[in-house]
C-alpha cells in the first residue's frame, strides 16, 4: 500500500525498538522499587512515575515520527 524508503523503514523500526525497550527499562524499574520497598514510599512512586513518563514522552514521539513518514503517503494515495 505505502511504498516506504529504506530509510523510512529503518526510523520505525528504530522507534518501535526503542518504545519496547523503554518499556522493558520501566518494568525492570518498577519490579526492583517493589523488591526494595514493597510498602509505599514517596520516593518509590516518583521514580516508578518517571520511568512510565519516559515511555509516554517516547510514544508522543513515536507517533510524531509515524505522522511524518505516513501523512505524504496518505495523502499521496487520497490524490
């Protein structure tokens, strides 16, 4: 359907890549602060709350990136 550049197909799969690998980072962030201190603290919820931040900013992004590649070709395939 989208006829994608090399270099397009290279940008998502880096961007899917990295959104997975934030992804498994948070897990591995919010599994260690439970292990550490599995009553509630503070601290344990801000660093909890800025791993899953870091995936959202890189999601906005994500979908950013998409637009860019595939609003021409959209366009492109409506004309």
């Amino acid at each position: 359907m989208f006829d994608l550049s090399k270099t397009e197909w290279l940008l998502i799969l880096i961007t899917i890549g990295v959104v997975f690998s934030l992804e498994m980072v948070n897990t591995a962030i919010e599994r260690v602060v439970d292990l550490i201190t599995p009553e509630f603290h503070p601290l344990a919820k801000i660093a909890k709350d800025v791993a899953a931040g870091a995936v959202f900013v890189f999601a906005i992004i994500s979908v950013i990136i998409g637009a860019i590649i595939f609003f021409p070709h959209f366009i492109a395939l409506v004309s």
